[in-house]
C-alpha cells in the first residue's frame, strides 16, 4: 500500500507541475497580447530588438508559432546586429580599461578582459565566433559607410530615440522586464538603436525623397499608423458542418432572431447563452478566416456561411470602431522614418552586399585558408 500511495503521490506533484507550467505559459501569452496594440509604427522595430536578441538564444530550439498581426518583419540588418550586441558591449568594456582590464583576481592570480575573452570563444559552438566576427564587422561597416556620408549621431538624438521605445512599454519596470527577458543590456540595445539610426541616415541621403512621395506612402498605410486599430464587435453562430449552417442561415433570411437561434443552436460555449455574442476583437485575436469575414462586413451586415479552423459560422457584426489615425501633418516624422525603414528591408540587404564588396570584406574564419609552401605535400614531413 505505501508504494501506491508514493506512485500516487509522485502523480500529484507532477499535475502540480504541470498546471503552473501551463499557467507561467498562458500568463506570458497574455502579457505579449496586452502589449500588441500598445506600439506606434516607428515602434515596432524597437520591440522586436528586445525579442530578436532571445529568439538568437534559442536559434537551437524549434520555433513557437508567430502569433498573427504581433510584429513586422524584422529588418535583415537588426537580425545580423542582435547576435553581437551583448558580446560588442563586453569586449568595447565601458569601464575603459580595454583587454588589459582586471575582470577578477585572487592571491596567485589575477584575470583580465582578455582571459575572459579567450575563454568565451572556447566555449562557442563551431561556427559562433565567425558569425559574432560577422556580425561585429557588419556595425564597423555600417560605422565607416556613416561617416563617409557624412552621417553623425548626436548623442541627444539617440537619447531621443531610446525614450521614445522606452515610453512604449508603459512604464520603466516593463522596459526593465522586457530587457531582463531578453538576455540585453541598456548599452546593448543603445548601440543597436545607434546603428539602425546610421543606417536609416545613410539610406536618407542616398535616396532623397519628396513630400509628395511621404504623403503617397502615409495613404496607402494610413492603417499602419493608427493609434488605436479598428476593432469589431459580432456576434456568431457556430455549427459542424455546412449543411447546419446553412440550414440555420436560411432561418435567420426568413426572419429568425439571430440571438435565439444562436442560444439554441450554436456551439461555441462561450458565447451561445449570451446571443453569440463576442467581445470587441481587432486584427489578429481570431483566426484568420473568421477575422477576414467580420471586417469585410459593415455595421449590421450579416455574412453568408464561413468556414474556419473551428467550423462553420455565421457572422453578425453589431458595432465597429474604426481605427484612429492622425493626420499626416501631426506625423510626418514618424511616416519618413517608418518609410526608410521599410526601403531598407527591401533595399538594405543588396546594400551591404555592394559596401563590403567596395571595401574587400573578407571574415577569415569563414574562409578556407590559402594553402603555404609549408602545407603542399611535398613538404609534409613523411611518417616513418
């Protein structure tokens, strides 16, 4: 008996277990949702630093499914800049001292940056420390292209910048948070943002463009500057198949209430008791056929039969908020800044192929050695 009642027990403890990793899990994905619609456009980028630098942690790991409408893509050179950030911030030493600092010591020995740095690089998988190296000569690239386009940012500038993605997440703690969950430190991300500001500048002069361009382009993606999105509120009746449903859709085209029958018929619930009701849900919240079909449809506007992951719906939409968005002249900063960014993910990348092409970048450990005289065959000592 007392062996079952362990086997029992150990059986509970890992329920236990179980029930709060499932409850961290669902915490965390409520974090993420609350933040989503926080971020202006000029934002976005700045947020997907802080997650870029952890999801490089993981790079063994297999991906988690990217949540629909969280982020933008990432741009080609944030990805390349994350990887060496911490590393970049170590190494530079902000305390000045250089390799030749004193990191540690005890009586017999003491430790400098260096030893540290030697014994980092012995602990890196093959392959890590060429891509660090790459990484680390992509921002020294990006550094002397700067300053042959005469492009300098001033320290205020910067300071700027990082308020703003500070001024994002709400309050200092959640930036802290953020930060701490990501693996980063302040320098770090400063010398991302510091980088990225180059490299929008750089782009800035080589491609001069007009106030009408800006204008063109603030239409076309009015959505993408919202300050707050456009959110509907429906109501739905779930069923299996498509012949339910369209059974119950020609009930409701011959006058039926559309609450009732949901209470009656519908099998979602969650929503059935109240009407089919739903909370007001903006771009992203549903699954994309059911979100595809409620925005297409107009305040009062019912939808023929959809299909969805979940099954067959029929939609009612009872109220719509549409999104707001200022006008251009309040922010035409921020609709330059959010159009450069996007010609440099298009652009950015054949870019920096051409700049280290101009400047004979070579990452030696990526490369084979040249074989010496000493290498050929006929110089090889011959075992005896």
């Amino acid at each position: 008996m007392s062996e079952r009642n362990e086997q029992d027990n150990q059986l509970d403890i890992e329920q236990l277990e179980n029930e709060e990793q499932e409850e961290e899990l669902i915490e965390n994905e409520q974090i993420e949702n609350e933040l989503e619609y926080r971020e202006q456009p000029e934002l976005q980028e700045q947020r997907e630093l802080l997650g870029n630098e952890s999801a490089n942690k993981n790079a063994e790991k297999p991906a988690a499914p990217a949540q629909s409408g969280s982020s933008l893509i990432v741009p080609w050179v944030i990805a390349i800049i994350a990887i060496a950030a911490l590393f970049f911030v170590l190494i530079r030493n902000p305390s000045g001292g250089g390799l030749n600092e004193t990191v540690g010591k005890m009586d017999g020995a003491t430790f400098k940056t260096a030893d540290l740095y030697t014994e980092m690089t012995k602990q890196m998988p093959e392959g890590q420390q060429a891509s660090i190296l790459d990484s680390l000569m992509t921002i020294k690239l990006i550094d002397l292209e700067a300053s042959k386009a005469g492009v300098f940012i001033e320290e205020a500038d910067l300071q700027a910048e990082m308020d703003k993605i500070k001024k994002n997440f709400g309050t200092e703690e959640e930036f802290s948070a953020a930060l701490q969950q990501s693996g980063m430190t302040l320098d770090a991300l400063s010398e991302q943002i510091k980088t990225q500001m180059k490299l929008r500048q750089i782009f800035e002069k080589q491609t001069p463009v007009t106030e009408d361009d800006l204008k063109a382009y603030y239409e076309t993606n009015k959505e993408n500057f919202a300050t707050s999105p456009k959110q509907v509120q429906a109501s739905h009746i779930l069923l299996a198949t498509q012949e339910e449903a369209e059974a119950v859709l020609a009930e409701l085209k011959a006058g039926k209430d559309f609450a009732t029958l949901a209470k009656a018929k519908s099998q979602d619930p969650g929503s059935k008791d109240n009407g089919g009701e739903l909370p007001l849900f903006g771009r992203g919240e549903m699954n994309a056929g059911f979100e595809e079909a409620a925005f297409a449809l107009a305040k009062g506007q019912m939808s023929e039969v959809v299909q969805a992951e979940s099954g067959f719906h029929i939609i009612k939409v009872t109220d719509v908020k549409e999104a707001v968005i200022p006008a251009y002249d309040e922010i035409k900063d921020e609709v330059k800044q959010t159009f450069f960014d996007e010609k440099i993910q298009t652009e950015g990348e054949a870019w920096m192929n051409k700049a280290k092409k101009e400047r004979n970048y070579k990452n030696l450990l990526t490369e084979e050695p040249e074989p010496t005289s000493s290498a050929s065959p006929s110089a090889s000592p011959q075992a005896e």
